[in-house]
C-alpha cells in the first residue's frame, strides 16, 4: 500500500464516506466493521485483515479521519513498518524541518503520518490521518479527567 498524504492510502481516499468505502471492497477483500471509541466520541472503523489496516471513520462516517497501518506501508518507496524510527527521523527531516520524535514514535504533521514503536509485534505502527485530523479539539488532561470521574 502507497500513501498519498492527505489524499489516499492505496485505494482508499480520506474523503470516502462509508457507502463510497465498502464500494472500493471488492469481493476477496473483506471488512469486519466495529467501532472506535475515544472518551465521549463513537467512531465507525473497519479492520481489513488481509491488508493489516484499520480504518476510522469521522463521527457522522461522512470521510476518513486515519488509517491505522501494522504491516508494510510505504511513502515514496520506504517502507515504514519496517525501516528503523532512526532512518525515518532522518528521512522525514529532508521533508518537515518539523517533525515531532520521541523514544517511541516520529511524527510530520506536514505528511499527516505518525510512525510508533509496536511492543507487542515486530515492526512498526503506522498512523495516516486526514489533514483535518490534528485540527479537531485538543483534549485537555482536565477534560480526560473530568470525562473519568463524571464531573
């Protein structure tokens, strides 16, 4: 699979709603729906075994908020679930002068893909999200805990 930021993960495009989603499915690919909750949010997802990939969905399912990757992804030819967080950080520093690195994980927000250590498997998860993504709310820690302790 092939990224395009902001535009595609192979031939899944960010702005498919669900119906337009399970078109691009063809009869060998299948996807088990579910749901993605983050504190008070419900998200659609579908998980695409074959493929290893996740997808979320936005609240209303109008268009695709991430791709969550754990097997071979690519972005120009690199493969980001397995080539080290060290290259990577090289690697996206030639694009976005501004990529976020951690002991765990390299982010350009400029590409919308963070790339995170997986401790329970071996290579790397790979997080492919909308250009609207980062945009939405921050959550707040008070608002985690206000949202935990009811309040």
């Amino acid at each position: 699979m092939d990224i395009i930021p902001f535009e595609k993960v192979g031939d899944i495009f960010f702005k498919q709603n669900i119906k337009e989603f399970k078109k691009t499915l063809n009869r060998k690919l299948k996807a088990s729906p579910g749901e993605r909750v983050e504190l008070d949010k419900i998200y659609p997802s579908f998980l695409l075994p074959k493929m290893n990939l996740y997808v979320v969905f936005t609240v209303d399912g109008s268009s695709i908020r991430y791709f969550e990757a754990d097997g071979d992804i690519y972005y120009q030819d690199i493969n980001l679930h397995n080539t080290s967080l060290a290259e990577l950080e090289a690697y996206f520093r030639q694009m976005d002068e501004n990529i976020t690195v951690d002991q765990e994980s390299v982010e350009s927000r400029k590409l919308g893909i963070v790339v995170s250590n997986n401790p329970d498997k071996e290579g790397n998860l790979v997080l492919v999200y909308a250009e609207n993504y980062k945009k939405e709310e921050e959550i707040s820690p008070d608002d985690i805990i206000k949202f935990y302790l009811g309040g």
